[in-house]
C-alpha cells in the first residue's frame, strides 16, 4: 500500500471478534463447569433432589442394626458390609458388575466378612424397584438370591417387563412357591429394610455400612461408604474395620 491509497476500512467482523472471541470462551468455560457437576453427581441414584451430598467415605458413631437370620452366611465372621441397593439403579448395577465380585472373592468367599444385602428401593426415581425386590427375596427364600440377583441387574432397564415366573423357572426354583411369594408376601419385610435404612440416614443408592459383629447378633457400624466407588476404597475400609476387630 502506498500513501496516495485509500485507507482500509475495518469491517464490522472485525471490530466485534474480540467480543466473539470472549463469548466463546465463556460457553466453553459454561460447558466445563457442567460436565464437572455431572460427574460429581454420578455417584448414586438420590431419594431426593434436595438431599446434601455425603463424602465418598465418612466415619459414623451411635448406629447399629440388627442381621436378620436368613441373611447370615459367614456365620464366624466378625466383620460385616451392609449394602442397601436399589435393582433398577445404574450406580448400583455399576457396583454389581464392576466391584463387587473383587470383594466377594477376596473377603466373602474366604469367610472373613459377612456380606448383606437390603433393599432400598427408591420408587419415586424407580417404579419397578419395589417388585424387583419382592423377586429377590422371594428367590432368597429359596436359596437362589445370588443368581436371581444377577438377573435383576442384567435386566434392569426393562425390569417392567421381566417374567419372574420363567426367570424362577430358569433358575431352577419351585415357580408355584415362587409365584405366592411375589403376591406381597415380602412387603413387609422390604418395608422395614426401608425404614431401617431411613433410620441410618440412607439418601443414595447404593450406600454401605460396615461394622462389627457383636455376640448378640447385634451390629456396630463404623464406616459408612456412600456410591459406586471403586474396588480399593472398600478394600482399605474393610481392612481397617477387620484390624480393629
């Protein structure tokens, strides 16, 4: 360009890019800050929208609960894991698939730690919670609980329209008992696992306490670990409660 050129006008692109630009910056700031917030949230499933948050691993005083008989496998065990679970909650499949077989072989297999399970279906979230665990206490009764288990979590996005009668049959169970027992014989029994859990402060899905077993059936709980955290955080709460014991 040479000094008798007309002058080069700014175009209007140009005089806004530098408002363009910090736009952007900000959605994209906007859009980081919420994948981060999901990812905080994805812990468990909730009872209530508003219901603060609990950290990953705390420890508790003045709680106990009582193993109900029929949930008692390791009979010489002095350490006990409750967990309270809901059958059509992601988090809780998540544990199912991805944790839970490390610890049952690595603790409850080998008899070191009793290991129990209580619903705590969240039916404003899961309407077809509560069934799903009238089908597992039901197989429960019948010895099957592992496997049925197995079976609700497989199926759990289409729970609604699982036939518990051919699931039974599969498993090799007696339908017809089976088929009675799912008439709300169970309703009571996973009511009070309910309300137990309400007593212990249980907001989310799944949540699990750890104690030690007392002479009179009784438990002491110590620890209380809330969503689907990976297997090496129950492994250290585990090992310390069984020290300690």
């Amino acid at each position: 360009m040479n000094a008798n050129d007309p002058p080069t006008r700014v175009s209007a692109l140009q005089r806004i890019r530098p408002i363009l630009d910090l736009v952007a910056t900000l959605t994209m700031t906007a859009a980081a800050l919420t994948v981060m917030g999901v990812a905080l949230f994805s812990s468990g499933g909730r009872a209530g929208g508003g219901a603060p948050r609990k950290p990953p691993v705390e420890a508790v005083t003045g709680l106990t609960l009582r193993i109900a008989p029929e949930q008692v496998v390791n009979k010489g065990a002095r350490t006990v894991l409750v967990e309270y679970t809901d059958y059509e909650c992601p988090f809780c499949a998540r544990y199912a698939i991805d944790t839970y077989p490390e610890i049952r072989r690595r603790f409850v297999d080998t008899g070191d730690v009793e290991y129990v399970t209580r619903n705590f279906p969240l039916e404003r979230l899961h309407p077809s919670a509560f069934k799903a665990s009238e089908a597992a206490e039901c197989a429960r009764d019948q010895g099957r609980y592992a496997p049925m288990r197995d079976v609700l979590f497989a199926h759990q996005r289409t729970l609604a329209q699982v036939d518990f009668a051919q699931q039974a049959r599969t498993l090799g169970l007696d339908v017809a008992q089976y088929g009675g027992c799912l008439d709300g014989r169970m309703r009571a029994r996973i009511e009070a696992e309910q309300a137990d859990g309400n007593r212990l402060g249980i907001t989310t899905t799944p949540t699990f306490l750890v104690g030690r077993i007392r002479a009179d059936g009784h438990v002491t709980l110590v620890t209380r670990v809330t969503g689907a955290q990976p297997y090496d955080t129950f492994k250290s709460v585990i090992e310390a409660a069984m020290r300690a014991n």
